[in-house]
C-alpha cells in the first residue's frame, strides 16, 4: 500500500519562469555600439551633451550620453537584484553568466581603449553588485529553505 507523502514548499520546488540572461547585457551592448559608432572609440565622447533644460531655479540641468547609460544601468540593475530572489534551478545558470558578463566587463576595461571610462567602469561595477547581490541572496534564500532537525 503505498503512502502519500506531502513534502514541503522547499522539497516540491519552486515554480520557474522562463530564462532571462542577464540584463545588464543591455547597457554593455548599447556601449560597445554607441562607443563605436557615434563616438569613434574615444572615451570623451559620453562627456557630450543630450539635451539641457533650465530649471525653476534658474540653473541649467544637462543630461550627458554617459548619464544616460547610467540610468540605463542602474535600471537593468535593479530587475537583475529582482530576479535573483528566484531560487529555482535556472538561478545557477543565472549567476553564471552574470559572472561571465562581469568578467568580459573587466576584459574589456582593462584592454580596449574605448572602455576606459568613468561611465564603463560604473557599468562594470553595476555587474559585480549584481553578481555578488545574486549569490548572497540565493544563499540565504537556500539556507531559510533548509531546516535541521
């Protein structure tokens, strides 16, 4: 005769939502291209001006290309910090190619000529944050899933 057996939340497993690579595969695509093709692989370039608006104070308010991308980081940054409070098992892929896209960050920063600027270098620390911020929320997600008797 056979038993039914009701196992816990953390034993029959989470549901999973589709896979989503990185986001912050975003922001360093939208670099590389703009660095390249509009700016001609000169850093200075992300210093220019977008546009500029006069403020009810009087001051001028100028939002550079390199503020931009910025807004666009942190924003890819805060839905990475979202998904990575999924702990089902596309989570561990997840964090790898985070780790793999901080990597080619790096690569990048420390070799080609066009990356050698403040608004990559924020950019690849967007990357660390998200790599660190993911495994330490997996890993004490993982631990309130494990009880001991």
């Amino acid at each position: 005769m056979a038993e039914t057996v009701i196992l816990p939340t953390a034993a029959r497993g989470r549901r999973r939502g589709p896979f989503i690579p990185p986001l912050l595969v975003i922001p360093f695509l939208l670099f590389n291209i703009l660095a390249f093709t509009m700016f001609g692989g000169q850093p200075s370039g992300w210093a220019s001006q977008l546009f500029q608006i006069r403020m009810v104070s009087g001051v001028e308010w100028s939002l550079t290309w390199g503020d931009l991308m910025l807004v666009i980081g942190l924003v890819c940054l805060f839905f990475e910090v979202l998904k990575s409070t999924n702990t089902g098992r596309s989570s561990i892929v997840e964090h790898m190619l985070s780790t793999a896209l901080f990597v080619v960050f790096l690569i990048e920063f420390l070799l080609i000529g066009a990356a050698a600027s403040s608004v990559f270098f924020l950019l690849m620390i967007m990357s660390v944050v998200d790599v660190v911020a993911g495994f330490s929320i997996s890993i004490t997600g993982a631990g309130r899933d494990v009880t001991m008797d």
